[in-house]
C-alpha cells in the first residue's frame, strides 16, 4: 500500500495535474462552468413546472426553461473558442472566433432540425442533447481561428486603421470555418451532427450500466481524495450526463445515472464521496483534533461541500483513501440494484441541478416519493458503515499521536 500511495503522489498525482491544466481542457471547463447560471435556473423552471399539472391555467414553465438550460449547447459553442482565445492571449480574435463558432454549430445542427420535424430549432439540439457537437464545433473554431491568431494581410507600418485592419484579417479564419460546414453538411450531404453523436454514443451506453455508473464514481472519488479536482472529467461527464437527463426529460429513455440522482436524489450525501457520515463520526471523536475539525466541517457538509472535510482529512490519507474509494463502488451498485433491477424506488425525471440543497429535502424534489426516501436513508447508513472500520483507525492513529505529542517534554531553554 505505501509503494502504490508514493506512486500515485509522485507520478499518477502530476500527470493528472498536467492533463488539468492543459489549455484545451481548462477551457472547455470553464465553458460549462460558465453555463452553471442557466442550468441552475433551468431547474429552478422544471420544479415549477411541475405545478402546471396541477394548477393549470399558470403559464406553462417549460418556456422559460427552453430559453435557460435548452439554449445550453449553443452557449458552449461560443463560449469554448472565446474562452480558448482569452487563453492563448489572442483577446482581438475572442468575439469573431465565439461568433464563427456559433455559425458553425447552427450549420451543424440543421439536419437534426429537419429530422425532427420541428418549425425552427428543437432543445434537443441547443440543449443539452446537444453538448458533444457544441464541444466539436467549438475546438474546431478555436482551433482554425488559433491558427492565424497572428495572421495579417497588412504589414505593420499600414495606414489603415487597426479595426479596419481586423475585420479583413478574420474573413480568411471565419470563411475556413463556415466553408467547412457547408461543404462537408450542405454541399456533401453529410449528417455531422448525428454521426458525431453516435461517435459520443458508446460512452452514454457505457455510463449507463451498473459498471460503468460504479466506474465513472469511483473515478471521481479516487480523484478527489488525492485533492484532484473532478472538473478534470467534465468535458467528458457533463454532456453524457445532461444528455441522459433531457431524454428522461422527453420520455425518450429512462437513464439512471445523472446529476439529478448523484448529487441530489441518492449517492453524495454532503459531496463527492458521501463525506458526510464520516463528518458525523468525526463529532464524536475521542480525539479532539479529529472533534473540533469535524464541527468546523459540519455546516458546509450540509449543503454538500465537503473541500473542509477532504482536504483536512482525507487527501493523502490511506486511511480514509481507501473507503472513498469504496463509496465510488459499493453504493452506486446497490442504488442501481434498488432503482433498476428491483423497483423499490424511483428513478429521479426532472432536471434538478441545485447540489447544495441538503438531502433529504433534494431527493423529495427530485422524484416526490417515499421509498425514494427510504432507499436515501439506507445509502446513508451503507455510506457509514463503509467510513466506521476505517474511521476508527484513523481515530486510533490520531489519539496515539496526541498521547505522544503530550507526553515528549519540551526542549530545555537555552
């Protein structure tokens, strides 16, 4: 165990925080992150919907929502190259390479449009259905529009005005990005957005099983307790997760693994890793170390930030490592065992992404059922007898150390 823990911090640990750090996924991070406002509120307007089945002559929720978290998908596919030109320092390109990507993505997305059926755009494009052609079509714009980031066709000792001047120099980046997608979708006939939707395909499929549901959590949980930050994962994550929530939105599928039922209905009490049972036996610790640290972590765990609690005690601990790796295991195979092999309970339907509301008052909101309740409630106690054995070594540990500590005698004055 110690030989593997060294690896991790001086090989596994680094790599990780070279891939986190890398420009194209820094920016496709904070892209989403920046669409957070929108999904939020978006779920704000699905709970709210839920009143127009009862009181119906309220105007219908679900416009609002169309124009919040359905726009999401077209919001990305600016914000990646305006964002990616921020980065690389190209801050004069920023607007005309979000703009050229926007183009781009509507170009992309038209043949879904017309499949659908629909009179103008569908949220199963802009929204979050479509993510992954958000994400293509912005690196790509990013990418072209890096390419002659310092490209011009004037010399520097010009007259003409420098605004002048770059509206001329963008024509030749904006027209390869927008020939580009009409060749290849009008002109070749070519269905781009649904052949890179059955590229990204395969990886839902894959999420959606009990083993890659088990896989994708404990990959977060191993992440996060060597203080790794799981955003690392969101390029990837996101879409498949927010995808998976708008077909159970349109009655197209019925997928378990989302953010509704990860961070709101069933699995991360207190955060990632379901910390907070082990906040509750760190409060009732014989060490006071241990106590006083467990009430400091106490408020924030209610509402699901658990960064106090992880990086106070858990990160490069081997103690408390290892359970919060079997919290990425053990409970996300039991909920799946309890929602879709054995229907005990529901299975949560409604796009709900306030994590910070405290369970079990988020899991009503999500499904409205009791024994969605009862299974919280057994996932929790599940959680704490996971964190209890390896809790009290860590206990155990601690208290020697006080014992020691207290009885080493000062250093004689000089």
């Amino acid at each position: 165990m110690h030989k593997f823990i060294e690896w991790l911090e001086t090989s596994f640990s680094p790599r990780m925080t070279k891939i986190n750090n890398n420009v194209w996924i820094q920016t496709i991070k904070d892209s989403i992150m920046q669409t957070l406002p929108f999904i939020f509120l978006g779920s704000v307007f699905v709970m709210l919907a839920i009143l127009n089945e009862w009181i119906p002559w309220l105007p219908s929720f679900w416009t609002p929502f169309g124009w919040t978290m359905g726009m999401v998908s077209l919001f990305i596919s600016f914000l990646i190259p305006f964002n990616l030109m921020e980065k690389k320092r190209l801050r004069k390109q920023r607007i005309i390479a979000g703009l050229s990507s926007l183009s781009l993505f509507l170009i992309i997305i038209s043949p879904q449009v017309i499949k659908d059926g629909q009179p103008g755009f569908g949220h199963s494009a802009l929204g979050a259905g479509g993510m992954f052609v958000a994400i293509v079509a912005g690196i790509f714009a990013g990418w072209v529009m890096s390419l002659f980031g310092k490209f011009s066709f004037f010399k520097e000792e010009s007259v003409i005005p420098d605004f002048v001047r770059a509206w001329f120099d963008a024509m030749l980046p904006v027209g390869i990005i927008v020939v580009a997608g009409w060749v290849i979708v009008d002109l070749l006939g070519f269905d781009l957005y649904n052949t890179i939707q059955a590229v990204f395909m395969p990886l839902g499929a894959v999420l959606e099983s009990p083993w890659g549901f088990a896989l994708m959590m404990f990959l977060w949980c191993f992440l996060y307790s060597m203080g790794i930050s799981t955003w690392v994962l969101t390029p990837i994550t996101s879409p498949v997760l927010l995808a998976a929530m708008q077909a159970n939105m349109d009655g197209h599928a019925v997928n378990l693994v989302t953010n509704a039922t990860i961070f709101s209905a069933y699995l991360w009490f207190g955060g990632i890793g379901a910390t907070m049972p082990l906040v509750f036996l760190m409060m009732g610790s014989k060490s006071a170390r241990i106590k006083a640290l467990g009430r400091a972590c106490l408020p924030p765990a209610i509402f699901n930030i658990n960064e106090p609690v992880v990086f106070g005690a858990i990160a490069w601990n081997p103690t408390l490592m290892v359970p919060m790796w079997l919290q990425g295991i053990i409970p996300p195979l039991v909920i799946w065992l309890f929602t879709k092999t054995i229907p005990l309970a529901p299975i949560p339907m409604h796009q709900f992404d306030m994590w910070y509301t405290p369970f079990p008052v988020s899991t009503w909101l999500t499904t409205g059922s009791f024994t969605a309740i009862i299974l919280a409630v057994g996932i929790f106690a599940l959680a704490t007898a996971i964190w209890f054995p390896f809790f009290k070594a860590y206990e155990k540990q601690t208290l020697e150390g006080e014992v020691t500590e207290s009885t080493t005698p000062a250093p004689a004055a000089a």
